[in-house]
C-alpha cells in the first residue's frame, strides 16, 4: 500500500507576478464600473473647461480651424490679455465687489441667524417666514425703484456703491443658510456661556464663531462667487462708467472688441474662471462641510 504524501504547491515567480496583474486589472475594473457615472459627469463638466485652455493657447490662425491641440503654446496671449487697456481696472473692481460684499454680507447676516436661532421672542417664527418669502422675491421686482433710489436720490449711478452698500443689512439666502446651521449647535454651549457671565454680542464672538466656521466659509463662498459672476448689477448701476467696470460686464466688451480672436478671448475668460476655480480648490472642504450641516435639522 502506497502514501501519498501532500506537498505544498510552489509557484514561480512569473505566476505570481500574472496573478497580481490579473488582481490588478480585476481591481481597476470594478473601480471603474463602480464610478463609471461619475467619471462620465466628471468628463462632462472638465471638457469645456479643458477646451477653452486649450484654445486660449493657440495662434490666432489655429484658433479659427478645427485643431483642438495647439501646434504651438503661446503662453504670450495672456500677457496680450493682462496688458488690454482696462482689464486690470476690471480685476480690482471685481476683488473690491467680491471681497468687500462678501465681508459686509457675513457680518450683516450672521447676527441676525443666530437671533432666529437662538433667541425665543415673540415673531420670531414670523421674522423667519418674512427672511424666506424675500428669497422668492425675484430682483428684477424691484430693480426700477432701486435704481430711481440710488441714482437719482443718491447719484450714485455710474459706481458699484449702489451694489455694495445694500449688503451691509443682511441677504435673505445667507440668513437662511446660516441660521440652519447655528440650529445644528446645542443650547447648552450658548447657556453655559451665559452662566459664566457672557453678554448676547460676546457669546456669538467667543462662542458661536468658532464653532460656525464652516457655515460662514460655505455663505462666504455664495456670496464671493455670485459677486465675481454677476452681470446683471453692474450693467445697471456701472455700464455708463468703464472704470466702474466689473470682469464679468468688462469680459462682454471685450470679445465685441475681438470678436474674431477666439485665442484671446478664451484667454481672457480663463483668466476671469480662474480665481474662482482656485478660491473652491482650497475651500471645498469646508464649503462641502457647512453646506452639509445646514440641513441636519431645522
């Protein structure tokens, strides 16, 4: 009678590196099938942003055939942008737009949201209904009477004043936003506070302020980016004055004025994405994060 004896199997280094290879590409594979819809919604969203870089790269021959890789890099068109009478006007008149009404909103609404959110006084329900019901008011309702104001009361047409000062009293949006997000801390941090002594004003500096980082990060960003998008405000209140002029009523006139040289204007309008992409880049964490929170309950 013959044993038969067990003996471990002893593969080669060739089998094993085809098993890893085939884990490999096993492993790719499911990622890919996992997130195929969003690779695809990825690509959608990146190939335009992709085509305008490209074609901002371009000669001025180039960029008006159907190549969509440049021959040559001219790197040139955007100092061709930059050097543009006006375009730099265009950029400070956008940062101090942008900047300072971002700063002015912030510090208007965040008071008031921690008020709806916070305080227990009679009305305040109805404050809150009255904050939500000026969202659904379209600007445009009351733009004629805005304008009469600020223009012929206040001479102030041919300036971006009329667009800022009126965000040193609140935003309806950026209320709403900000008071979900102050509902998500507890009560007891705002009465401990109080029971050490701190006064209302006190406990939203030292309390509440550091723990709404991400909820003021998330408004600030709405605001700066509609401030560095808008058109509508300063084709109002600036158009009649090109030193007024914003990056986005100033981007119009400009491809009028080089209506043919596709290279340039994509240049220029990579030009005016490009803060935006940058200012999302580094705060999407805490934009994600506080527009997460604001809908945890309410």
């Amino acid at each position: 009678m013959t044993q038969v004896m067990d003996r471990p199997v002893r593969t080669t280094p060739r089998v094993r590196g085809a098993a890893e290879r085939s884990a490999r590409r096993r492993a790719l594979l499911e990622w890919v099938a996992v997130h195929a819809l969003g690779v695809a919604a990825a690509l959608f969203f990146a190939l335009p942003f992709v085509f305008v870089f490209l074609t901002s790269l371009m000669s001025d021959s180039q960029a008006l055939s159907r190549d969509l890789v440049p021959h040559t890099w001219e790197w040139g068109n955007y100092r061709s942008v930059l050097h543009t009478p006006g375009f730099l006007t265009w950029w400070r008149n956008t940062l101090v737009y942008a900047g300072l009404g971002t700063v002015l909103t912030v510090a208007s609404s965040l008071p008031v949201a921690y008020a709806l959110a916070k305080f227990r006084f009679r009305g305040r329900n109805l404050s809150l209904m009255l904050v939500i019901s000026m969202m659904m008011l379209p600007p445009q309702v009351v733009v004629i009477p805005m304008y009469l104001f600020w223009a012929k009361q206040l001479d102030l047409s041919g300036t971006l004043w009329p667009l800022i000062v009126p965000m040193a009293f609140g935003d309806a949006f950026s209320i709403f936003l900000l008071r979900q997000f102050l509902m998500t801390i507890p009560n007891e941090y705002v009465d401990a506070a109080k029971v050490d002594g701190c006064g209302d004003l006190r406990t939203l500096l030292r309390v509440i302020l550091p723990m709404a980082k991400p909820g003021i990060a998330a408004v600030a960003l709405f605001q700066f980016f509609y401030a560095w998008n808008d058109y509508f405000g300063p084709q109002i209140y600036a158009s009649e004055n090109p030193g007024a002029w914003t990056l986005s009523y100033g981007l119009e006139s400009f491809k009028g004025a080089h209506h043919t040289d596709w290279n340039l204007t994509m240049a220029a309008t990579v030009l005016v994405m490009a803060p935006v992409i940058v200012v999302f880049f580094f705060a999407q964490k805490a934009f994600v994060e506080g527009v997460t929170l604001t809908g945890v309950k309410g």
